[in-house]
C-alpha cells in the first residue's frame, strides 16, 4: 500500500524524484564548495607553520629584525586562521562528530589535581524504587588557571545501579564552555585578558605557560579563542543595544593594521568605538563601550552601525557623519579637544601671541566644565549658559578677527578655521546639560586599542579584527564599570553556554559587579 505522504499518480512522484535530484545536486555543490574552503584554510595554516618554522631556524644565524618581524606577521596571521576553525567547530551542534578528531596529550601528571564528586540526585531507582549501589565512574579532566597557577579539575561522576533491576542513574556532566574542549573558563578568560588587554599574542603566551611547566600550542588556543568569539556574540549584541539606545553616545575611530592573506604585507582597517557615559551628568546609568570593525574608513560603517539610533553623537569632524545629521534625529556635538588639539601642536612647535591667547581662552571654558562635574543636567546648562556661552561668544568674535591679521601662508588660520567650520558643534553643549565639552570619553576608550597596535603591529586577518572588537567591548566595559575583566570573563565563560539567550543581558557587567572583585580599572 502506497505511503500516504507521497502521491499516487506515476507523474507526480516523477516530478518528486526529479526535485530530489536537484536538492541532492544542490546539496552536493554546497558541500564540495565547504571542502574546498576547508582545504584552502588547511592548506594555508599547514604553509604558515612551515615558514615559521623556517624563519625561526634562520634565526639561529644572523640575528636579523626582519626575519623577526616576518615571524610576528605570519604567526599573527596563523592565530586568527586557527580562531576561525575553534569559532566554526564552536557552531557546530553538540552531537555533532569532528572531522578530524585530535590526538589529545593526557594533562602534565605533576599539575595539582582537584576532584570534584558528582553523585546522582536519584536516592533511589527512578524506575523501580529499588536500592542503588556503586557500578563505577566516568572521569573527565578540565584545565584550569588558578592565581597565575595551573590545576587539573577532575570531574568524577559516580554511577550507581538497582539492586533489583538494570537501571543505571548518574548525573549529567558538567557544561565546559567549550564543547569537547578542556580549557576551564579561568585559563580562557586569562588568555583573552592576556592578548586584548595586555596585548599579548597567543604565541607569546604560550611561552610564558611553557616557562611554568605547560605546553599549550598557539594553534590550541587559537581555536579556543575563536571558539569564544562566537560563544559571547550574544552578550556582544545585547552590549550594543544598550549602548546605542536613545540618549547621548560618543564616537570615535582608529586605523588597525590587518594583514593582508598571501603577500605578507598589511592593509589598513578601522576600529570604532562607541561609548555612553553619562557620569558627568550625574546619572546612575552604567557606562559602557561598544566596538566595531570594518576594512576600511567609509562612512557607511558608522551609518550603518547608527541605525535606529536617535539623541546626540559627539564625535570628531569626520564627513562619514554627515548624512546621520540630515533628518535631525541625530543632532551633532563637535570635541573641543579636538579642535584644541589643532592649535596646541602649533603652540608646542612655536608659540605665539595667538596660539597663546587661544589656548587661555579655551582653558577657562575646562575649568567651568571642571567645577559643574557630576551635577545634575539642567544645573550643568543652567550654569554654561551663563558662565561658558558669553566666553565662547566673544571667542568667535576674536577667532574671526584674528584671521583678517594672519598670513594665509601659516598653519594657525587652518586651525582657527577648523574651529569656526565647526562652531554649532562645538557649541552645542551649552544648550544641553548631557552632553560633554569634548569627546575624551571616546578617545579615552580607544587607548587601550593603540597599545595593541603599537605591541603586536596588526591583527591577522578580518576575522581576527570581529573577534577584538568583540573582546575589547567586554574588556572595556568591565573596565568603566570597575570590574577586573578577568573576573568578568572568567563568570561570563562559566555561565554563558547555560544561560537562556534571551535573558543574556543579566550577564552584561554591571548586572554581575556585585559578585566580582572591583578594580581601580
């Protein structure tokens, strides 16, 4: 007899067939495109590895910075590969079967051992009610970092059966934050603090583990990295939407070097950086920093990154802003010191009566700002419409007669023009209590990125640019919140692979500080 779910007419179930065949040939394509990527990935990490291995060899003869250089470039570029492997094999569902299983080395016999006892909950059998006796153990191992120092937790799960049936009870293994790997979430959150906080590439890492008796290959925990890439991505998005809810954000954006794959040398990305902090206004809303990466300076990244969002952006004089102003839901706020800045570098190089006027004039619109810190919003305007607008009033005036006396050779009527293109701007913080005199906030967030740049020169690939972003935003919004982002990390890998995704927002900083250690940042 027919199956009910397939069709009588001969017609029909040709049609079927045929569909099938073409699902089949669609399938098929799909997956030997997927293996042909794979390959090429494959085939790129296996020659990284041996041109590593070969420059390091030259290193033993002539001492040379630019064989050194090559080997941070390629040994870069090799984390980031490896950390889109660890982020692939992390998408995969957990029954799924690795390709090509590793052989795993049994953890370092003389690392201290902590046992932790999982019985079954069941006192009895759940089927028959009968008595349960011991039937043996499973034995996991999970390395952990503990206060800079390497322990094995092993996760001993009794087994028990029924004295008088076949039944067999014991408790679930514990989550691992990665899936079928053995990195505890302190080891992971020490390795992500160590390179985007501290600046320190994996491979270099890995040296300072070998001096204490580890060896853990820079390839391992560039998987686990990737791998935590896509485990936070929604914690990352929930960070996001706080920050660029309605109100007041600050923008800013700094070049990263990027390796470009297959001629060794690098290309030029972005990193953008958007931060709300209303502290200076008093308010008791958590700050928080949100950063983003694109290949390159266009202004459709920051267009795009801004969609849906309404209130002030203050941000520098960058014209990808420019069409976030058109229909007034964003109302621009220059930086002050930014526009400052211009005629300092001119003052340092050579000081003159004008640089010099300029800049006392400036200063005593800091000092209002420094005595209105932390009061209330309509206080704060109330005191810069009085005070701040007369003094920047006659500073246009004065900027504006200046330029009639300078020679159109010098640098200084570039910078006063750069402020006076500027002035509504600059100006628009007296009419709002919010917002700040400059963009330090922004700036300020970025720091930290530029001392990675400066320390590991670039990142390794686009892909390893996603990733920093999204650590940096947990690193740095630890940070403005005064939590140690080891902590912080360390309780977001413990939890997160657990916790309901649509409640992630209570693992964002703020929500967990009180069960974290503070830090002077």
């Amino acid at each position: 007899m027919p199956s009910p779910s397939l069709p009588n007419d001969i017609a029909a179930l040709q049609a079927l067939l045929l569909q099938r065949d073409e699902q089949l040939v669609q399938l098929r394509e799909t997956v030997s495109t997927l293996e042909l990527a794979l390959s090429v990935r494959t085939l790129e990490i296996e020659q990284l590895k041996l041109q590593i291995a070969k420059l390091k060899r030259m290193q033993f003869g002539r001492k040379s910075e630019k064989i050194d250089r090559k080997i941070e470039q390629l040994e870069t570029r090799l984390e980031d590969l490896i950390a889109e492997e660890g982020a692939a094999e992390q998408k995969q569902p957990a029954t799924a079967i690795p390709a090509q299983p590793s052989v795993r080395q049994p953890l370092p016999e003389h690392l201290m051992r902590e046992e932790h006892i999982i019985e079954p909950e069941e006192q009895a059998c759940p089927q028959c009610g009968g008595n349960l006796k011991p039937l043996g153990e499973d034995v996991s191992e999970q390395l952990e970092i503990i206060d800079a120092a390497f322990k094995v937790i092993r996760h001993i799960r009794r087994k028990k059966a029924c004295a008088r049936c076949d039944c067999i009870v014991q408790a679930p293994a514990p989550s691992r934050p990665i899936e079928r790997g053995y990195a505890g979430p302190g080891l992971l959150a020490n390795l992500a603090v160590g390179k985007y906080a501290n600046h320190l590439p994996l491979h270099r890492q890995s040296v300072i583990y070998a001096r204490k008796g580890l060896e853990l290959d820079p390839s391992t925990t560039g998987r686990w990295m990737g791998a935590c890439g896509v485990l936070v991505r929604p914690l990352v998005e929930a960070l996001r939407r706080y920050v660029l809810a309605p109100g007041k954000v600050h923008s800013a954006d700094t070049p990263m070097p990027v390796l470009a794959p297959g001629n060794g040398q690098t290309k030029t990305g972005r990193l953008w950086v958007y931060a709300r902090d209303d502290r200076n206004s008093g308010s008791a809303a958590a700050p928080a920093v949100w950063f983003a990466y694109s290949p390159n300076r266009q202004g459709q990244h920051p267009q795009s990154h801004l969609v849906g969002f309404s209130g002030v952006l203050q941000a520098d004089a960058f014209p990808g802003y420019d069409k976030l102003f058109a229909d007034g839901q964003i109302r621009e706020a220059a930086c002050m010191a930014h526009a400052r800045r211009k005629l300092h570098d001119l003052h340092v190089k050579k000081a003159t009566p004008t640089t010099t006027e300029a800049l006392r004039r400036i200063g005593e619109l800091y000092a209002i700002e420094a005595q209105i810190r932390g009061q209330p919003p309509d206080q704060r305007q109330r005191i810069r419409q009085a005070q701040s607008r007369p003094l920047l009033d006659s500073l246009e005036i004065w900027l504006r007669q200046r330029l009639l006396t300078l020679s159109t050779q010098s640098d200084t009527p570039k910078a006063i023009n750069y402020l006076l293109n500027q002035w509504q701007a600059l100006i628009y913080y007296c009419d709002d209590g919010i917002t700040e005199i400059d963009n330090n906030i922004a700036e300020n967030a970025l720091r930290g990125c530029c001392l990675g740049r400066r320390n590991y020169l670039f990142l390794g690939s686009n892909s390893g640019g996603e990733l920093a972003v999204a650590m940096y935003s947990l690193i740095g919004s630890a940070r403005m919140n005064g939590i140690d982002p080891e902590a912080y990390l360390r309780h977001v890998f413990t939890y997160i692979a657990d916790h309901p995704v649509n409640r992630v927002d209570e693992l964002l900083p703020w929500n967990v500080a009180d069960r974290l250690k503070p830090t002077a940042g």
